[in-house]
C-alpha cells in the first residue's frame, strides 16, 4: 500500500475554499432533524512541498484558513462561553462585572526580544501507535472530516487532521478495505462511500468534535507534569518591568517575586480598591513573558474527545518567536500542539464554580476541558474571595485537594473516571473585609501569602503623579500632600484606587464648567465629595 496515497493528481484544481453548510439551529442536522449531507464544493490545493517543521506549521496556523476555520466553527458551535478579550493593549480589562461573574480575561503581552523561546515541543508521531489513540476514534474522525468536507486528497487530510501523510495512509487503507471510502485519481483522492455516510452519521452521534487529531491524555499528562513545581527563575528587573504601570511598596514586590520563583498558590489579601485586581494581573503579564508552551487542539480520555484550544484562552506565538522556537528544536514538530504564551486566566468564584467540571453539550456532543485545566503553565487568578458565594468553603475545600495533588479526578459523561493535570501558579484574591477562611490547612497550603496595605503618603503621590501624567493634568505635590494629611485618617483609609477616582472626577467637572483642569485644593476638595466623600442627598418639593 505504500506509495499510494502520496501526491495529489497534477490536474489544475479550483482554489476556491470549502464551506460548510449548517442549520443555525441544529449546526449538524438537516431540515428532517436527521444528520444531513453537505456540499462538497471544489477543494483547495495544498502543496506537499509544504510538510516540514516551518514552513507548515506557519501554512496550517495561518495561510490556509480552510482547516482553522473548519476547527474553529465547530468548536464556537458547540462551547461559546463567555470571555473578556484585550486585543493590543498590555493591561488586562479591569471593567467591573457582576459580582462573583468577573470574565476570563487574556493578557495580550508578547515576550520582550531577551526571552528565548525554551519549550519542549512535542515531536510528530511516526505511526498511528505512536500517537497514544486508538484506531477506531482516528477513524471515525477522519470519516466525520470527509463527511464535511467531500473528496480529499491524502495530503488535504493530513492538513486537516494535522497527522503526516504516513498515518494517514495508515488509516485509509483499512477503511478501503472494508469499503468505507473510495480512492480514486490515480489512487489520490479520497471520499466516502455509502456504507462511510451511515458510520459517519454513527460517529456524529457519540461525538461531534471535528477537527485537528487529539493528543492523548496520557501524553498530555507527561507533557504537563512537574511545570512551575521546581519553582520559576523570576527577577527582580523583569517582575518591575511587567508592573510598571502598578505603584507597589518593595515588600510587596519582594513578596511577589519570592511566591512567584516558589511556584506555589498565592493568596493576595486587602480591602476593597487596594489593588488585588490590578497586582494579579501583573503577575499574568509577567508569566506572559516566560517562554511559551504547547497546547494540544484536543485531549482523548478513552473513547472521548475533549475540545481544549481556546483562542479566549490561548494566544498563539508567531513571528520570530515562533521560528525560533521551531528552529531550536531537533524534531519534526507535532502539529496536534500549538505554541502559545503562557495563560492568564482571570475568573470569579463563581465562574469558576460552573466551570470546574468537565462540561458537554447534550445537544452537541462535544466535550470541552475545564477553564482551569486549560490555565496549565500559565496564571489562575481567582479574583473574588469574600463575596460570599453561596458555596465558597465547599469550592475551597475541593481546591485545597486539587493543591495537594496537582492533579483532578473527574468523570466523562459515559461514566469513565479520569486524572486531569492542574499545572498553573494559582492566585486568589481575598477581601479581607468580608473573607473567612474555613478552618484547617490555609496557612500551609497558601505559604506565599501578600497583603494590600492602605497607601502611605509618597506611594499615594507617586500614584498621583502616574495618573497626572497619564490624563496630561499638571502635578502638584504639595496640594496633593495636604489634601492626603487633611481627608485620610483612622476614620477613612487611601486606597490605591483613589487618585484614578478622584482625577476623573476632577477632570468631568471641568468639562463640565468649559475650563481647563487643575490641580488645586478647592477641586481636589470637590472631587473629593462628589465621587468620594459620600454627599447626602435629600429628597425635596
């Protein structure tokens, strides 16, 4: 069998892309509500030239988007969960949610040019058993990809399975003989027969992934195992450069960088508006310039496949980052994987409550990993300790398990029971006006431990003067010096969220009035009452 599923046919090919055709409603039915045919539109050609490490990878992520866009509609089809995206902007959204719903959020950094790309970037299977499936879950993937996609070459099929052509034909040749597809062409084409349609349509009904071959867990797992838990190579100079925006007393720096280089669970502690949001995405940016990581499209556990590249989650590598990273590896690449940079994962408790088990759309048969398994080498910042969620010791409780172990047990919606890796520095942020640990194990479990104290007056000033500067509003430290010793007091703490509060206020009554604004003791003073000071307000007429 060997040769004949190799090149495609040299006759001119229409280049026009392959569509699929869905029902809005039911994205895999017809108007009969029974698993419908779809239209095969002409393929596109794919250069075979094109499999090696660079060249590919960069074709399969970027310049052939039939097989993204194939992936990608499916996946948002069947798991389109909510998700706060920042597209440029070094700063993760700090817009306020509804409380205990604060977004996933991605922190939108590209490594800095001395950061080198040092990953262990899975190398391409040879063989079908080297890839850890079983053959009946890659073929009945590879019959749902030809059942949406119509006749594919042997080389179009590997693009859209992300296997080399050698597994490929691995796979077809068992299918030929049993009569589920047809090879025509000169032995280069592929499509399904009758007999293929019906165990399709079978497929579908268990599963309706289509898209990119899964890893396996167990690969997976070894990929995964020991990150961060030999702790982090962190420096000072870096962990400042990833919090410049932030104004941050050296203890509490001294504080993150030690928690951070230990690479075990942070619990950062203060009052509302002390900054918690704002340090805990800082340490998302900072682990956004560590080297990336490869994650897998998809994860077999058993006969199921789990969704779990996440372009909410996962922002890919590409440029120069990404060829380095090819070039610094002596393997031929696993195209399963993609190269991102490390997660930032920003939730709310209970977000992460509903998003903690393996979730599976009966309507859709499609498996989707956890939000926090898809965090692994990357942050989980849980943000809203102390909100009192209805279930908050509970979840605690299971968490401290989840620490102990770095790992989670869970089970499939058929009942099989499976080991899920927990790999991310996981961070939480705790009011300390409303948060109470439960009892037992918080002091071991969290040993890095940072507390948010109220501002004293030369950070609050360096914050003013940050927030001046951004607003183009000249400083004065002196009227800001006064302002400070004459408003705060035992009665009523600064927090570091005040100088923000107060400028905008300052500078919306001077819009208001049509002059310029300044910083003067009767604005401040102003300010002050209108968005801080509580001014009563009482009914009239």
């Amino acid at each position: 069998m060997s040769g004949q599923f190799d090149q495609p046919n040299d006759e001119t090919r229409n280049d026009s892309e392959r569509q699929l055709h869905f029902d809005p409603a039911h994205p895999l039915t017809g108007p009969d509500g029974n698993l419908g045919e779809s239209e095969h539109p002409p393929r596109q050609e794919v250069d075979p030239a094109a499999w090696n490490n660079a060249a590919l990878y960069g074709a399969l992520g970027d310049a052939v988007p039939v097989s993204d866009e194939f992936y990608d509609r499916i996946v948002k089809q069947a798991h389109a969960f909510e998700v706060a995206h920042v597209d440029g902007a070094p700063v993760a959204s700090e817009t306020a949610e509804e409380p205990g719903r604060t977004q996933p959020t991605l922190v939108d950094v590209a490594p800095p040019a001395n950061v080198r790309s040092r990953t262990a970037w899975p190398p391409q299977p040879k063989t079908l058993r080297e890839t850890g499936l079983t053959p009946q879950l890659v073929h009945d993937l590879l019959l749902k990809t030809l059942y949406f996609s119509g006749t594919l070459s042997s080389q179009e099929l590997s693009n859209e399975l992300r296997l080399p052509c050698e597994i490929v034909e691995e796979l077809v040749l068992p299918l030929y003989q049993e009569q589920f597809v047809e090879v025509t062409e000169n032995e280069c084409d592929i499509s399904l027969t009758n007999q293929g349609r019906e165990r399709a349509r079978a497929a579908l009904q268990q599963s309706r992934y289509v898209g990119p071959a899964p890893v396996s867990l167990r690969q997976y797992q070894q990929y995964c195992q020991g990150w961060n838990r030999d702790g982090i190579d962190c420096h000072r100079e870096d962990l400042l450069a990833s919090m410049k925006s932030l104004v941050l007393p050296d203890d509490v720096i001294e504080a993150v960088g030690a928690a951070i280089c230990r690479a075990k669970p942070l619990l950062i502690t203060g009052v509302a508006g002390s900054g918690i949001s704002a340090l805990g995405t800082g340490i998302g940016r900072y682990f956004a310039q560590l080297p990336p990581v490869a994650v897998p499209y998809a994860i077999a556990a058993g006969h199921e496949i789990m969704s779990f590249f996440d372009s909410a989650v996962h922002q890919q590598v590409t440029g120069e980052t990404l060829q380095d990273a090819i070039s610094s590896c002596s393997h031929e690449v696993d195209l399963r994987w993609r190269l991102v940079h490390r997660p930032f994962v920003r939730v709310g408790l209970e977000t992460l409550s509903d998003k903690l088990s393996l979730s599976a759309q009966s309507s859709r048969h499609v498996l989707t990993a956890p939000i926090h398994i898809k965090a692994n080498g990357g942050v989980l910042f849980v943000d809203d300790l102390g909100r009192r969620c209805a279930r908050e010791n509970d979840w605690l409780a299971r968490w401290f398990v989840i620490l102990d172990q770095h790992a989670e047990r869970q089970k499939l919606p058929h009942g099989t029971e499976v080991e899920l890796p927990v790999e991310s520095l996981i961070v939480f942020g705790a009011n300390l006006e409303s948060f109470t640990p439960p009892a037992g194990g918080i002091e071991r479990r969290f040993a890095s431990r940072v507390c948010l104290s109220p501002p004293a007056l030369d950070v609050f000033q360096r914050i003013f003067l940050q927030e001046c500067e951004l607003r183009n509003v000249p400083y004065n430290s002196g009227v800001v010096a006064d302002f400070f010793l004459s408003r705060y007091g035992r009665q009523r703490l600064p927090k570091t969220s005040d100088p923000q509060d107060l400028l905008d206020a300052l500078i919306s009554i001077c819009r208001f009035k049509r002059v310029e604004p300044i910083l003067s003791a009767d604005s401040l003073s102003t300010a002050f009452d209108r968005c801080l000071g509580g001014i009563e307000f009482r009914a009239t007429g």
